[in-house]
C-alpha cells in the first residue's frame, strides 16, 4: 500500500459509475451482437486491457479477445503520427469485429485502426470507447458504444497513465498541474 494516499489523482469517474456503465454497454453489444456470431473483440494495448477484461466477462455472445498495439504518444506528449507495435494474430476478413478503445483524444490512433482494419474486409467493423474528450465540433468523431464524454484534460487510471503511472488505480483521475 502506497502510504501518501493524499498524492492519489482526484476522481473523475468513479469505480462504482466505470462498473454501471460497463455493466450497460456490455448488456447493448450484447443485445446488438446476439444474432452475430462470433464477435473478435480487438483491444488496443495498453490503455485498455482492464477496460476490455472487465467488458469482455460481462457480454452474453460468442467472443475472442484479440490484441494490437499501437503508439501514437512519445512519453504523454503531444499527438504524433500513428505506428504499428504490434498486428493482430488472426485475419478478421468476413468476421465481426469490435475495436475496444481506452479513451479518444484526437481520434487520430482510432482513424488508423478503422482505415487499416476495414481495409481487410471484415463483415462489420464498430468502435468502443471507456472515454471521449470534448473536443471542437468539428474535431468530433463517432463512437459507436461510449462510455463517458470527459472534459478535455489528461486522465490516469482504470488502464490509463501518464508515464507508465497510475495505470491500475480502480477509477479513472485527473492529473494535476
Ligand atoms: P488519440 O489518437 O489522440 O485519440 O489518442 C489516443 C491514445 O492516446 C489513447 O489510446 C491513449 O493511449 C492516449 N491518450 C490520449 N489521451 C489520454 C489521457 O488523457 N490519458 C491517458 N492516455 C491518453
Ligand atoms: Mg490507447
């Protein structure tokens, strides 16, 4: 047990709000996805690998869990050019597939993955994400399950860091200064 608690980001999000809204957007996928078939769920590393462990065990359909990696930040700076860490390991041509996001900031990371993943033809492609940021109009994307619209600041928590910091605290922070 870390003993400053008092240098613990403040909350934004709630671990009891992340489980009701986890709890309601697995109930709709699930409802949207009961006639499917197979669903691959596609998490995109790190950011949402408690997101989409905690997703993933409460859907109702067939599913497989899928990985890749992405790097779109240098050290939580400013957004960059998107690159290719690390591919899936299974082709998803002809088969559902849910991206499952941490959190949209520019969109730029979520743009790539739709452009290169509708690229190999799968039957239907959506987006899920914990979290939005509020961003010009003109600047918004669509998400097909989100989460929670957050202010335009930089969070930390339930998967999310800042550094490699605060990734496993249980609700999602604010990081000051
Ligand atoms: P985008 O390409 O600008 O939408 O950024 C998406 C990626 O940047 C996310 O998948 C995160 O990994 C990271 N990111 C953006 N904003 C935050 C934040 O507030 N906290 C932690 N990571 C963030
Ligand atoms: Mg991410």
């Amino acid at each position: 047990m870390p003993a400053d608690r008092g240098s613990l980001p403040p909350v934004l999000i709630s671990q009891e709000q992340i489980d009701r809204r986890v709890d309601e957007l697995a109930a709709q996928i699930s409802r949207d996805y009961a006639d499917a078939g197979e669903l691959v769920l596609v998490g995109v590393l790190k950011g949402a690998f408690i997101f989409l462990a905690d997703l993933s065990r409460r859907l109702t359909v067939e599913r497989r869990i899928e990985f890749i990696a992405l790097s779109s930040y240098r050290d939580g700076a400013v957004s960059g050019a998107v690159r290719l860490l690390m591919d899936l390991r299974t082709p998803v041509q002809g088969r559902h597939v849910l991206i499952v996001e941490d959190i949209v900031d520019s969109a730029h990371t979520l743009e790539y993955l739709v452009d290169m993943l509708q690229a190999r033809g799968p039957a239907s492609l959506r987006c899920c994400a914990l979290v939005r940021k509020q961003k010009a109009p003109e600047a918004q994307v669509d998400v097909d399950y989100l989460g929670f619209e957050i202010p335009d600041r930089w969070v930390v928590g339930y998967g999310l860091d800042y550094r490699e910091r605060h990734r496993t605290l249980p609700y999602i922070g604010l990081l000051e200064g």
